[in-house]
C-alpha cells in the first residue's frame, strides 16, 4: 500500500471518529443525523475515486455538516421555552379585592379581616364569637335547670326535688311558700331563656357585622385621604339685603369650606 493510500484511510478513519462523536455528544435531531450521515457516504464515494486533495474538502464537508447540526439543536433548545420566575407582590400597592374579602368573610370568620390585612381586628371579632359562644351556653344551661326545677315543683311529687338545689341554706318549701316558689322558678326559666335567644340573635349580629367590616375596608382602601382633603369652619358676616341700613341688614352665621 503506498503512502497516498495510508494517508487517505488515516484521514477518513478520522472523519468517521468525527461523525461518531457528534453523534454521541451533539443534541441535534434525528434528521440533521441522517442528512449529516449520508453526505459522508456520498463524500466517501466520491472521495474513494479521486486524488489526495480531495480528502480536504470531503473533511470540510463533515466539519460543516456537523457544524451545521450543532447550530439547529442550539437554535432548538434557546427556543424551547422556560419557566417563569413568580414576580414578588408589592405590598405597598397592593389594594384588596372588595368581593373576595366578603366571599371570605362569609365562608370562615374573620378570614376577610386576613384578607385584608388589618390582623389587629381579629381580637375583635373571635372575642365577640368566644363572648357569645358563652353566653349562650350559660343561659342554656341555667334555663335547663330552672325549668326542671319549675316541673318538679309544679308536680307535687316528692320523689322529684331538683328545685331543692337553689333554696338557700336553712329554707325548705311549705304550703305556705309554694306558690311564692312556683312564681319564682318561672320567671327565672323565662329570663334565661330569653337572654339565651338574646345571645344567639347577638352571636349572628356579632357575624354580620365582621362580613360587613371585611366588604367595606377593602372597598375603602382606595379612598381618597390625601391632605387635600380638607374642612375649614370660620364665622362670617352674611348680607340679607332686606334693608338700606348694613346694620340691619346683615346677620352673623358660620361658613364652612370643603376642600377635595
């Protein structure tokens, strides 16, 4: 084999290493790898039939293909698109959503004032829950005692004396007081029956109004409270025109200036 012929086969044994590496290590697609595949055959052919110098272009040729292939799948992956970074709110801007704050409130309690961020409401509005959450337990409860102290009272029986528990030390019922106890164990069940009602008309009161809060502080957090707003009261001398005479004319009253 003379010289020409081991340099031909050293060249393209070369070039063959090329493509398999950028085969390997190149993102390119399975397109640009076929295409790159068949101008190396079709360069080897040709090559195979020719001179020396025409190794060097058929080497060009690869390097260009390859080059070619590595420029798609670049132009691919910069296009490929990528997540978004989630932009941090600005507080200072930030303006609550009226109808959102209200849906919230209405769901769970006091989420609204959350919502809006006025965290010191909050106290407010679980201190008025928790005040008549109590209330109406309490009420309850004694209501329940009274009026079955009311029944046993009522029924003569003297295996039934609950009422017992709310005479004080030393006092028993007789003939003579019953009906003294009777009146007074029936206005007792009525009061705490009533306050009780009282207190769970109090309890959805107490609900109404944290709704109402929640709708209203966010539909005002875009009011107006620049110090171009403004209220200026000053006396003033007013002319009634109902006489030639000033004096008698004119009247001493108050004006006011609004400023928005």
């Amino acid at each position: 084999m003379d010289k020409k012929s081991r340099l031909f086969i050293s060249r393209m044994a070369t070039a063959l290493a090329v493509l398999a590496v950028a085969a390997v290590f190149t993102p390119c697609r399975g397109a640009n790898l076929d295409s790159l595949k068949t101008s190396v055959r079709a360069d080897s052919a040709y090559v195979a039939g020719k001179t020396y110098e025409s190794v060097d272009d058929s080497l060009k040729k690869i390097v260009a293909a390859i080059d070619s292939a590595n420029a798609d799948s670049l132009s691919i992956v910069e296009k490929k698109p990528g997540k978004r970074k989630k932009e941090k709110r600005d507080w200072a801007t930030w303006r609550p959503d009226a109808k959102r704050a209200m849906w919230l409130a209405i769901v769970i309690p006091g989420a609204g004032q959350i919502y809006n961020r006025k965290y010191w409401k909050l106290p407010i509005v679980y201190g008025g829950f928790l005040g008549c959450l109590y209330a109406i337990r309490w009420n309850n409860q004694m209501y329940n005692d009274y009026s079955q102290a009311y029944m046993d009272i009522m029924d003569n029986d003297p295996n039934t004396q609950s009422y017992n528990e709310f005479l004080h030390l030393g006092n028993t019922i007789t003939p003579e007081n019953t009906q003294r106890y009777q009146d007074l164990f029936r206005r007792r069940k009525d009061y705490y029956r009533k306050y009780r009602d009282l207190s769970v008309f109090i309890l959805i009161g107490v609900y109404a109004l944290s709704v109402i809060d929640a709708y209203v502080d966010a539909s005002l957090s875009e009011f107006d409270i620049s110090k171009d707003l403004s209220l200026r009261v000053q006396p003033a001398v007013i002319n009634n025109g109902t006489s030639a005479n000033p004096l008698k004319s004119s009247s001493l009253g108050l004006q006011c200036f609004i400023t928005f």
